[in-house]
C-alpha cells in the first residue's frame, strides 16, 4: 500500500534521489584517431587526457568496470543511455575469510575517462555515499555527457577500437590532435602500474594453499577464492614462483590490462612451473592468454575486443561442473585473444570459443599430459555477470585439495630480506579516501 502510494506520487519519489551537482561543467569533446569529433559537456575532472577509446555493452555495474584493472589507460564508452543512476558505494569491506577490502574491484578508478549519452543529475541507492561526477573529481577522472554514444560504438565496432582524446575547457577550441600526438597505451606495460609490488596473503587460515599472479587482480577473482576458504599469497606478476611451488596446492593467474607480450617473462617461467610441477593451475582473461603463450600459442590484437556481460561461449570439452556442448554466457573484458592454431600444441586442447566471432575462449591440458591445467579467456567470477560459470572456481580448488595430502613438508622460502612466504601476511595499507556525499 505504501509503495502504490509512493508511486503514485511523483513528488515523493524524486525526494528519495540525491541531486549529483552537476552545474559547473565545461564544455567537451572526444576526439578520434579516424577523424570523427563528438562534442558534450564534462563531468568528474576538469582536464584533458589522451586513451584508448573502447565500449562496453554492460547495462549495470558501471562502478565495477570503471574499477576493473583491465581498462587500465582505456577511454570508456558505456552502450547503456544512462549512467551514474544508483551512485556509488564507500568502497570499504572487511579483510576476513568473506572479503578483501573492498566492495568493488579495486581501490580507484583504472579507466583514463568515460564516456556518456546521459550522466544521472540524481543518484539513488541504499548504498550509495556519492555521485559518479563526484567520485570521477575526487578520483582526477575526466568524463563526457551529452554524446552520441550509440554512433560511437558503431564507429568502434566497424573500424575497431581506435585511439582517443578527451579535450575539456579551453582545450575544446584547439585543433584536434594530429595522428601522431595520440598517446598508445598499450605501447607501455600496464600489467606492471596495476600488479602489487610486494607479496601479501588473504584469509592464511584457508584449508588449501592457493598463490596468484597479480596481472591486474579484479577483487572479486580473490574473493571468489577466499569464500571458498582458500589461502591466498598475491605475489607480483614476474615473481618467480618456481623456487616456492611447493609450498602451494595450486597457482591462479588473474587477468590484467593490455599487450600479453609484455608479459613474456612471466610466460617463460611459467613454461618452467608447468613443465615440472604438476599442481593444478588455473588462468583468467590475461592469465589465460600467459598459459597460452606459456604453451606454444601465440596472442594477437583483435579489432574491437569482447567487452560486456553477455558474451556466448561453446564448451568444447568437458572439465568439473562444465559440459561439453553447452553454450554459456559470460563476462568478458580484452582486446588481446590466443590464435587458434591446427594442430594444438602437444598435450593441449580447446577448451571453449566464441560463438559470435569464434575466436579462442578456453584452452586445457589434455589428459594424457597428466598435467591440470585450465585457461579461459572470459570472466567465470563476473561483477557485475552472469554466473554461468562461477563453480570453475570450485572445480579449481577441488582439484588443488585433491593434492593436498602429497604436498611435502617444505621450510618457507625467504622472497627478500626479512620477507618470507608463510602465513602472516596481510593486505598492506590502503590510502585513506574520505567519501564526499
């Protein structure tokens, strides 16, 4: 009876909203590489910036995208007309077997800018503290409202992702930049700006010993193994795992942003841990594409990417809770992909592809390798997502469990001075950030 009332009357419902204080912004453009200019008005910071323009087809969850590592030095387009709508959360969580600090995937924004058609002048949700231009000014992220976003993504899908700048203010009235000002993200490593520096362990009363490669680590892929009471050891992504396998059940790599090929080092030992260690280990998104490169495979740079939450996947192969034959529908976020080659290297199978654009999805080590390996280059731990695949992480961990009464007795190894991999670690200090209502 109330909620007929309150819908009934208007006046009501808009009192539930907080207005987002969006009077002071400034004229904006984005700018092409391919020529095209879009003009708006900003939002967030008041500066100019330079990116990789891509879109994402996720209509909620903008706060985690905006959060993903993986869109580290990306400009992003959200398809969805409004944004901002429900705010955003404190970004606090306890650091306990349930959670790892924080709600969303990160600490911060990772993206360069974002992109709009219509930027919610209100915000509404229990949880909310602030507004999207809030948190994108408090964060130094520039945004653009006002935009035709719609023929943006039909520019990007048709010529592929294309590099960017966001012109603010005075800027706007400059002439745009000429091809060779545009600024390449993926020409640097980001996969080192977004790793941990230094090793630390998340829920060490866990019952099965898991270490990750932190490529740019989204919280909920950790989260995902602390709640299904994992012992977790983070350790930067070109540590050298080899000399401490044996103090672990199972190694995760988790995905990360952009070019895989900077990453070779860290596919040259894992080539090493595969070849003489035969504990499970597990791979998503840039993880994915390491074991692959890892394997034999080369990686490549697809035209637009698979970004969103409605990606569909044939398994190919059966593996745990996964069934061949079915089609499942996933969360995905990369412009680098594995090239699919006839025959597979030796000991390796497919594992999933694409059914839109058949591109390589999955691999796996075949059983007469002996060995437990697995890759997928979509999301199973999604946030926002589908869920269709979310018992991997279960299937994963069972396999590590099963190895677990042959792991050996090893004293732990010290990784730097003062510093050794046992339990005790936890999440070092995060930067004190005050909300702004």
């Amino acid at each position: 009876m109330i909620a007929r009332t309150i819908l009934r009357n208007q006046t009501i419902c808009r009192g539930f909203a907080t207005h987002a204080g969006l009077n002071t912004s400034l004229p904006a453009v984005l700018h092409l590489k391919s020529g095209q200019s879009f003009s708006g008005r900003s939002f967030g910071a008041p500066k100019s910036i330079f990116g990789e323009t891509v879109f994402s087809t996720s209509i909620t969850s903008y706060t985690e995208s905006m959060t993903d590592p993986s869109y580290r030095g990306q400009i992003l387009v959200f398809t969805t007309p409004l944004i901002g709508n429900y705010g955003v959360p404190l970004n606090r969580a306890p650091i306990d077997s349930q959670d790892v600090g924080v709600i969303l995937e990160s600490e911060g924004i990772q993206c360069s800018a974002v992109v709009v058609a219509d930027v919610a002048e209100k915000f509404s949700h229990h949880a909310a503290v602030e507004s999207l231009a809030s948190w994108c000014r408090r964060s130094n992220v520039p945004g653009i409202t006002g935009v035709d976003t719609r023929e943006v993504t039909r520019l990007l899908r048709d010529q592929g992702t294309t590099l960017g700048r966001l012109a603010v203010g005075a800027d706007v009235s400059a002439p745009p930049p000429t091809p060779q000002q545009y600024w390449d993200p993926t020409s640097e490593n980001l996969v080192d700006q977004v790793s941990t520096k230094v090793p630390y362990q998340l829920n060490p009363t866990g019952d099965v010993k898991i270490a990750v490669l932190d490529f740019g680590a989204k919280a909920n892929i950790l989260r995902s193994l602390v709640r299904r009471n994992a012992a977790v050891t983070v350790l930067p992504w070109n540590f050298d795992f080899n000399p401490i396998r044996d103090q672990y059940h199972g190694l995760f790599l988790s995905n990360g942003p952009g070019d895989p090929l900077h990453c070779m080092e860290a596919a040259m030992k894992l080539r090493k841990t595969i070849q003489e260690w035969d504990k499970p280990i597990f791979g998503i998104c840039m993880g994915h594409q390491i074991i692959g490169m890892a394997a034999g495979m080369e990686a490549y740079r697809m035209t637009f990417g698979n970004r969103g939450h409605n990606q569909p996947v044939l398994a190919l192969a059966s593996s745990g809770s996964i069934k061949a034959g079915r089609v499942y529908v996933t969360s995905q976020n990369h412009q680098y992909a594995l090239k699919l080659s006839d025959p597979f290297p030796e000991g390796w199978e497919p594992f999933f592809i694409n059914c839109n654009d058949s591109s390589v999805e999955g691999i796996k080590s075949t059983a007469a390798s002996g060995k437990k390996v697995w890759g997928v280059q979509f999301h199973p731990e999604s946030a926002g997502g589908p869920l269709d695949t979310i018992e991997m992480f279960t299937d994963f961990l069972t396999e590590c469990r099963a190895h677990e009464l042959l792991l050996p007795k090893v004293t732990p190894v010290e990784v730097s001075p003062g510093l050794k991999m046992a339990p005790g670690y936890t999440v070092p200090p995060r930067r004190e950030v005050t909300a702004v209502a």
